[in-house]
C-alpha cells in the first residue's frame, strides 16, 4: 500500500515493506521553490519575512507571522492557503484543512486551495474524497498561462492519491501527464519509476530515477524498510 508524503508542495510516494520510493525537495531553483510555497505575489501583501522562515525550518516564527498579516487581511483566501501550507509542514493537518476551506468560502476558484485540500485529505487517508479537488485544482491550473508547473504538481499529487487507492494504471497517466505539463519536474519521474518498480517493471525504473536526478540531484532512490 502506497502513500504520500510531503515535499515542499508536493506528494512524492514511499513504499512501504521494501518497496521502492522517492525523495527530492521537489524544485529547480530557489525561485521556484517560493512559487511552490506561497503562490503568486499580491499587491500589498508582503511575505518575505515568511518565506524566510519557512525555508529556514522556523515554522512557529511563520505561522504567528502569517496571522499577524491575516489579522491585517482575513478575507484574503491567498493569505489563508499559506497559513495551511505552514500547518501541512508542522503536521497539524485539522488546522489547515480549516483554513483551505476558510479561503474556498472566501473564494471558491482558489486554485491553491483545492490542490492543498487534495493533498490533505491524501495525507489524511482519504484518498477517494481527494480526487474532486485535485480534479478543480488541474481545471483551474489549465485557465491559467504559464502555470504548467503547478498542473505538473496537482497531476502527480493526484497520481499519488490513485496510487494510495490501488489504481495503478490511473495513476501512471497522471504521471505522464505531469511529465507533459513541465518536463523538468522531477518529482513526476521519480513517482512513475516509483509505480514501475512496484509493478516490477525494473529495466524502465533506472531511466526514470535518472531523469528525476539529472533534473535534482537531490533527488535519490530509498527502499523502505519498515
């Protein structure tokens, strides 16, 4: 049985028993990793000292930050679906699914909130309930120009969900087109060499996990052993 864990935005799956599984921080650069974290910019909302936080791993300092400035601004659904990322890293996955759905009453196409209630209610054990708002999240990605890396993220946090269901054939399209929204992310080839190894499908694994490494060389192979 797979399931997904938390990689800066991002679901990478890890087997369990032996399996085969993939860890990356899930970004090419500093930029991209920021746009991962705190979508785009808003005028008047300035998260610098936020991001600063949360990439240094002071998570505590983030959140109490991002409720001063939700304080300043609660009908800002932006600011609500950052305060939920922060509490996705720390764990707390009751909060922030409270706030995700505090930012979708605020404002029902907020992207990032269906892509992060997906990934909570995945990381939560329920895969099945997560599929409806991954499915949003990639209709409203695909309204938007050039956001090919955040719909190569909901594809590939969906394929993890299928995954953690059991639809494997499912899932490998998701993989594939995740692989198709932005070549160079790394973490849909590390999930589908993940799913062939799973499958037993070992001469196409190493071509998968090395693309996955030529884009991050963060990016390596582990089996689990629990």
């Amino acid at each position: 049985m797979w399931h997904g864990v938390w990689r800066r935005g991002s679901v990478v799956l890890r087997g369990k028993a032996g399996r085969a599984g993939t860890r990356g921080r899930g970004a090419d650069d500093d930029g991209d990793r920021r746009a991962d974290l705190f979508g785009v910019v808003r005028p008047g909302i300035d998260l610098g000292m936020v991001v600063r936080m949360f990439e240094r791993g002071n998570m505590a300092g983030a959140l109490r930050r991002l409720d001063g400035i939700i304080g300043d601004r609660p009908d800002s659904s932006f600011l609500h679906v950052n305060k939920a990322m922060v509490l996705i890293e720390m764990d707390r996955l009751g909060e922030a699914e409270d706030c995700c759905r505090k930012a979708l009453g605020l404002d029902e196409n907020t992207d990032h909130a269906h892509e992060k209630m997906g990934l909570i209610m995945h990381m939560s054990g329920r895969s099945a309930g997560s599929l409806p708002y991954h499915d949003r999240a990639i209709d409203l990605c695909k309204r938007v120009k050039g956001a090919n890396r955040d719909l190569a993220r909901v594809y590939s946090n969906k394929g993890a969900a299928l995954a953690g269901m059991g639809s494997m054939d499912e899932a490998m399209r998701c993989f594939e087109r995740s692989s198709r929204a932005d070549p160079g992310y790394a973490i849909a080839h590390g999930n589908k060499g993940a799913l062939l190894y799973q499958a037993g499908s070992i001469e196409d694994v190493a071509e998968c996990f090395m693309a996955a490494k030529r884009l991050d060389p963060s990016f390596v192979l582990h089996l689990a052993k629990d």
